[in-house]
C-alpha cells in the first residue's frame, strides 16, 4: 500500500506561526523555514520596524513561490514598565485575522557577563529582561490566543552545554537555567499546548558582524570549534531545524533540544 503523500512534509501547511525575534537570526531562520514548509500565514516581530521592514522584504524576495503572508510588527521587550503592554499589543494585532498555532520565541539582548560583585540589583533585573522574564509573560497570552490542541507550541530559545560553566557567567547562567525549568512548568500548565526549549550553542548569525568587521572572527572562533566534535560553528539553515521538528512533532512537549554541535562532549 503507498504511503500518504505529504504525511511529513504538510504538517505546517495552513499554520499560522509567531516568531518573536523574527527579524535576524536564528529567528530570521525560523520564519523563513515556517514558509518554505507551508505556513499560511508567518508574523515575525523585534524592537526594531526598520529591521522588521526589511526582514519582510528579504523573506518574500527569498521565497516568491510561496503564497504565504507575512507581516510584521515591532515589540520592545527590553523595559520591565512596557513589557506587559507591549507583549499584549503585539498579540493583539497578530490576533485580528484568528489565532495562532505556534509561538518561537528566539529575541535575545546583550549577554550579561562579568564579575557577580560588579552587579547591581537592578543590572541583575535587567539581565533577564528579554531572555527570561519577556518568554515568560508572553506565555500568559497563549491559552487565548493560540488554539488549544497538542499540534500547537510555543518553543523557547536558551543556551546550550549549561554543563559547562565558564568564569563571571553566573548571571546569564543562572536565567539559561531557568528557562528549562520554566519550559517544564509551563508545559504542565499549558497543556495541551506544547511547550519546550532549543539550547543553541554558537551559531554564524548577525551578532557576530562586528568581530568579523575587526579581523577576529577566526580567532574567537577558533577555541569554540575546537571543543566541539562537529569542529564547525553552527549555520542558521541548520538550528532553525530544530525549532520546525518542535512544532511538527506533537509528541515533544518539556523536551529539551540540543542544538550545539557536539559541544556537550
């Protein structure tokens, strides 16, 4: 008998998907992977609308044979006073056509790392703004507005190989952590919407433009692809894999996916 044509590769068409972060990246990545496997309609956000604009544009110069839509809207994360306001605006206009299927979550800000004794309170507050409290009050919006059903997620990027702890890390460390914690939490009470983390190790995206404008590039990644047994820093093409499996497969939910090129090793 002759296998269902489509039975793997279809499992995103029709969806309707959020990337918050969308507009680079990883991010960029995933959005780009949700319309080539057939997402009706891809929304991405980030703080920036020159950057949203433009992410736009790349992804449907990218992919003209595809009839998604795609649209954009901008969403600052970075302020604990608007982040309740700006999170429910964004779900509100993404919400105007119908609810969501699935929510990736890959925005990101400077890398807190440094002495813990040089830390104010308030420094150590703001280093989990965007990475650990903005997933979090995101996730108070998805029972009303994604649909409630196991083919439904909201995937949450954190970093890769916690094994490994390096010197004045204890910050970031510490909201990296937490977010695994937080994904199993929040798979339990969002259920049946699916909820789970992709740690990420180093991967060749946008925020390495500046060490690669000043000649360090090979330098600084030198030492990282020496510890990892792939012996080569990731590609977007291939991270933004992880986070397609974790919307398709519906039987993933508190799991963490490694994505770090042999990095735990």
């Amino acid at each position: 008998m002759a296998a269902a044509v489509g039975k793997y590769v279809s499992k995103l068409a029709g969806k309707r998907v959020l990337v918050i972060g969308g507009s680079s990246g990883v991010g960029f990545g995933v959005a780009e992977a949700a319309l080539q496997n057939g997402a009706s309609s891809v929304f991405i956000s980030s703080s920036s609308q020159s950057k949203i604009s433009s992410a736009i544009e790349r992804l449907k110069s990218n992919n003209t044979s595809t009839k998604t839509e795609v649209q954009g809207f901008p969403c600052n994360l970075s302020s604990f006073d608007t982040l309740n306001s700006e999170v429910e605006n964004l779900f509100s206009e993404v919400a105007k056509t119908g609810k969501l299927d699935h929510v990736v979550f890959t925005a990101g800000d400077q890398i807190a790392v440094g002495k813990l004794e040089d830390f104010t309170l308030d420094a150590l507050k703001q280093a989990g703004a965007v990475r650990f409290f903005a997933p979090l009050v995101i996730a108070q919006q998805l029972r009303k507005n994604l649909n409630e059903s196991t083919t439904s997620s909201y995937t949450i990027a954190t970093g890769g190989a916690q094994e490994h702890v390096g010197k004045d890390w204890t910050v970031m460390q510490s909201y990296l952590g937490g977010i695994r914690g937080m994904t199993r939490g929040l798979a339990v009470d969002l259920a049946p919407i699916r909820v789970n983390p992709v740690a990420m190790g180093p991967t060749d995206t946008e925020i390495w433009g500046k060490v690669k404008e000043m000649g360090y590039w090979d330098h600084v990644t030198g030492k990282m692809k020496a510890r990892m047994t792939t012996g080569a820093i990731g590609a977007v093409e291939d991270v933004a894999e992880a986070y397609v499996y974790l919307m398709k497969d519906k039987n993933a939910s508190g799991s963490i996916v490694e994505t770090t090129g042999g990095t735990l090793m």
